[in-house]
C-alpha cells in the first residue's frame, strides 16, 4: 500500500471528523449570499500532482479554491429550478451510503436491493399508488422520463406485432407521442431512444392554462389512428399546472395508447390533503416519473420511476451475463434500469421517511405552499413586477411589468442573487422568472428577505434605466 494511503487509513477517524467540521462550517454559512461572488470569478486549472500528499492537503485545497465558490443551492432562498436540500436525515443516510459503498444491482449480494424495494414500497404508499406499480430508483427526473418512455416504446412494439428491444426503433415505423406541455427532458429522452424529437406532437392546452385540453387531446388520438404514446404532466415547471388525469385515461375506452405521467414534483400534492385532488388519476397511469431531489429533500442525485409493466421494463433493460442471477419474477436491479453500476441511493430517502414521516413530509410540502403564497402576494403587490399566472402549489412565476426582456429581466435575477436566486423562463411567450419552493429550510422569514430584496432590485433596475427611456417601469 502507498504511504499517503496508509497514513490515511490510520488516521481515518480523525481526518473525517475533519470533514464533518467542514460540512458543518459549510452548512453554518447556508444563511448569507446565495450565489457567492467568487462564483463567476476564473480559477486556472491545475495540473494533477504527481506526489501523494493525502486527504488532509486536499481537504486544505478544497477549502481554499472550490468551497468558497459553491452556490448556498442547500439552502433557503434557492429558488432556482426545482431544487430541494438534504434533511438531516437524509444527509446521514447519503454519507452512509458512500461509507458502505454498495452496488445493489445483483440478487447475489441482496440486502441493498431489499432495502431499495422496501423504500419503494414507502413512496408508493406516500403518492397512493396500487402495488401493480411496480418502482425502481434512477438518477433524476430526466432518467426516469427515459425509463418510463422506453417501456411505452417496447409497449408499442408488443401492439403492433414486433420486438423494438431485438429488432430496433426501425421496426416500429413512425411514432406519435402526445403531449400537452412537455418538460424538456421527454425530448431529450425521445431522441436518445431512437424516437426522435419530432415524433413529439404538441396538444393545445386549456385558454390561460398549461393543462391539456382534453377534448383536442382526443382529436389528436382519433388522428393518429393506432396505438401512440401520451406524455401527462402532473405539475408542470411554470405554473404546476396538473392535466386531468382521470378524462385522459377515460379515453383508453376509445383509444389505444400507454400513458406516461411526469410527476416530477406535482405528485408530493398527493400529501397534503387540500391539493390532493390534483394527483387524483396518478395511479391510472402506464408509467410514472417522480424525482425525489425536488421536494422530498435528499441528496442529488435520486429519483423513482413506477410501471405497471415490470415485465416490458426487464424485457428493455435486462443484461445477459454469466455472474448475473437470472431476471425472473422479481428482476434484479441491473435488469431494470441503463445502469448496470447501481448506488445505494434509496438508503438516503430510506433514512428521510424513516425519520419524518408522512407527517413530517406534508409540513414540508405544505410550509413550501405557504411560502409560495406569500411571495406571489408581495409581487403581486410591488410596483414594476406582474404576476403571470396563479400560484397553484409551489413555484411563483412573474415578470416585469414594462420593457420584459430577457437581459433586464437577468440584470433583476443578478441584482437578487445576493439574497436569493432565481432561473429565468418563458411563459406564454414573455420572458420570465420563477422562484421553486422545495427546500425544507424554507421559512416565513426568508419569503419576506426575498419579497424585500426583490422589491429593492426592481427600484434599483428602474432607477438604473437610460432617461431617454420613457416607459414607466410601474404596474400598470
């Protein structure tokens, strides 16, 4: 064994208690900036040393050059995309699953795999979901999107009398795959399947509305004339707009198609009983998707993706290897997903709902509502700011009142960032911003730091304004 490892093994407790102190100063500092200023600030590369100098001189570099650069994004006041923290719990359950380090893919070495189906069963239970979900985890949102889509696709084939998983994408012919107001990731996840992003057909929505229109949506099937895919939202990413779940499933009566909901954080309404009506239908879908580094709070990365068609998902992924155990009734993990390496990322949602649970996860869930509330309420309020849709559960989307173009709209986003940070957006063709509440830190008192530093950075752009400009920069 080197040295440097060597020294490093005999002084691993000390060297993590190291670490913790780190973590620990790291997660002190959550409450000031939000985007540090060194962030944008270049740091030339280094070459790799060629000496061993051990954990602790990297410990110290690490300090020095890359920690005093990373974003407060476990924090309160990010509000960016949909980005939850890590609770205790789940931060416990993350760091111990890097300290047992296991590949929970095979049935040979099965206690990881337990443990996944067990928590699994947990999160089926939390959404109200039937037991003929079947679920297994992935990495994010965008895989699970990927997963679901590939069994619809290998569905496709078993309706029209050919083997994709043999035989090729080609063997379908062309695909249609409808949807209302589709996340980015289904057409990212359609062109690495070989489905293409044109085979995406774009639904018109209700007036004012991200949600389907359901009676366009079956037009849109009557024309397709055979079995197609359809892509629900459940929560889109502007407005947490939820489709009707239940009409559209109703028109498997009259039409064949799989139907694929992206849950991605929508479904977390399922635990607060004055929006759980809005997840009514999630259990009637074909395959679901549902992130959990959104709005259960563990660690990127982590998601689940649910199929009533386990068999059709073994039939995709399944490996052939002479060290691997057979797929059988209850496949192993690496026959069910593109991973054949496989971490033990369950153990930290495990941890999370062990400690908390269902309670603890609705105060979250509803505490975020609450907060998105208030935000929508102050910028519904403050002059030169206008609110551009309902807040229905959990993200503010908005806009400038006069002259929204995406440089002063990102010049508002970088006056802000200090205190809070924001992703620009667009929504029904205007350049926007939108906060996400998903963090469990999130409290009343950061609502009004962020209402208050907003209406400082409007006054600020505003004032800031060439005085040969004479459009007022008030509400109207």
């Amino acid at each position: 064994m080197h040295p440097a490892l060597a020294a490093d093994l005999d002084q691993l407790p000390a060297l993590l208690e190291e670490t913790r102190q780190r973590a620990v100063a790291f997660l002190a500092g959550l409450d000031g900036p939000v985007i540090p200023q060194q962030a944008d600030r270049p740091t030339p590369a280094q070459p790799l040393h060629e000496d061993a100098e051990g954990l602790r001189a990297a410990l110290a570099e690490f300090g020095e050059r890359w920690q005093p650069r990373l974003s407060a994004s476990a924090g309160p006041r990010y509000f960016g995309f949909v980005t939850g923290g890590a609770t205790p719990a789940a931060l416990a359950g993350d760091w111990l699953t890097s300290a047992a380090d296991q590949n929970s893919n095979s049935s040979l070495d099965p206690a990881g795999q337990h443990l996944e189906r067990e928590t699994v069963g947990w999160l089926r239970e939390l959404f109200g979901l039937s037991p003929a979900h079947s679920g297994t985890f992935v990495s994010g949102a965008t895989m699970s999107n990927t997963v679901g889509l590939a069994v619809a696709r290998e569905w496709l084939g078993e309706r029209l009398g050919v083997d994709v998983a043999e035989d090729g994408v080609a063997a379908l012919g062309r695909v249609r795959v409808l949807s209302g107001s589709a996340h980015s990731s289904v057409s990212k996840a359609l062109s690495v399947l070989g489905l293409g992003r044109r085979a995406l057909t774009t639904v018109p929505t209700l007036p004012g509305r991200e949600a389907v229109d359901v009676a366009a949506l079956e037009g849109a099937l009557a024309e397709a004339g055979g079995p197609c895919i359809v892509v629900a939202n459940a929560g889109t990413v502007n407005t947490v707009d939820f489709d009707d779940l239940r009409a559209i499933a109703g028109l498997r009566e009259r039409y064949d198609f799989w139907l694929h909901v992206d849950a991605a954080f929508g479904a977390f309404a399922a635990l607060s009983p004055e929006h759980a009506e809005l997840t009514a239908g999630l259990d009637l879908a074909d395959s679901l998707c549902v992130d959990l580094h959104k709005w259960l709070n563990v660690p990127y990365d982590s998601a689940v993706q649910f199929t009533r068609r386990r068999d059709l998902q073994a039939k995709v992924f399944q490996n052939a290897a002479a060290y691997l155990g057979p797929i059988g009734e209850h496949p192993d993990l690496v026959h069910l997903t593109p991973e054949n390496s496989h971490r033990l990322r369950a153990l930290a949602a495990w941890f999370t709902l062990r400690a908390y649970g269902r309670a603890g996860h609705r105060e979250i869930v509803e505490r975020c509502v609450t907060g998105a509330r208030a935000l929508g309420e102050a910028v519904d309020t403050t002059d030169g700011l206008r609110l551009l849709a309902p807040v229905r559960l959990n993200v503010v989307c908005f806009t400038l009142a006069a002259d929204p173009t995406p440089e002063r709209l990102a010049a508002l986003a970088a006056e802000l960032s200090d205190e809070a940070f924001l992703t620009p957006t667009r929504y029904a063709g205007r350049p926007a911003l939108r906060a996400a509440f998903s963090n469990w830190r999130t409290t009343d008192r950061d609502v009004r730091r962020t209402a208050a530093a907003l209406a400082d950075a409007v006054r600020k752009l505003a004032s800031n304004r060439p005085a040969t400009d004479s459009t007022s920069a008030s509400r109207p």
